[in-house]
C-alpha cells in the first residue's frame, strides 16, 4: 500500500502526518488489495472567517476508487471521521461483491 500525504497551503506537523499513517494501517485490516491511499487536507475558508480543516480520502483498490471527505475544526477530526466514512464503504463494498 502506498501512502501519499498532501497538504494545500500549509505545511503538516510531524504528529498528524505520524497520526495519519498510523490510523491508516486500519484499511490493510479490512482490504486486502489496498494499491494506493491519497490523503488530501486543506483549510477551507469560507468567506475569510474562521477556517474549516478539510480531509479527502483517496482508496485505489483493483477496478474501484473510492473517496470520502470530512470539514471539522481539527484536521485529526476531520482525517478521523473521514477514515470511518471510508472503512464503512470498504465493509459495504466487500458485502456486495460477496452477496
């Protein structure tokens, strides 16, 4: 599984990249044949007031990608629920093609 981190207009600490890739040994547990996992984050500023942190998740599996996205105060919250979006569509991917 490859893991690429990219931020958009700001530079990540050390910790959330270590709490990113950490969290995301998760989807090895639920998918076999994860090929790549692309993490965007960015803040989103709505009209120059406090910015939101957005996190996107990019999963390449064999003949599927799929992508979720999340906007909270923290980027840990939004990677957080953002992964728990997408380990829910891996587990319903999986029963569909089972079923």
């Amino acid at each position: 599984m490859t893991i690429s981190i990219q931020t958009v207009h700001f530079s990540a600490d050390r910790k959330l990249v270590d709490h990113i890739e950490k969290k995301l040994e998760k989807l090895n547990q639920q998918h076999d044949h994860v090929i790549q996992v692309t993490v965007f984050l960015k803040l989103d500023n709505i009209v120059h007031t406090i910015k939101d942190k957005v996190a996107e998740i990019r999963v390449h599996v064999p003949g599927r990608d799929l992508f979720v996205k999340s906007i909270s105060k923290s980027f840990e919250e939004s990677f957080d629920t953002a992964l728990d979006s997408m380990l829910n569509l891996i587990k319903k991917q999986k029963e569909k093609q089972s079923a």
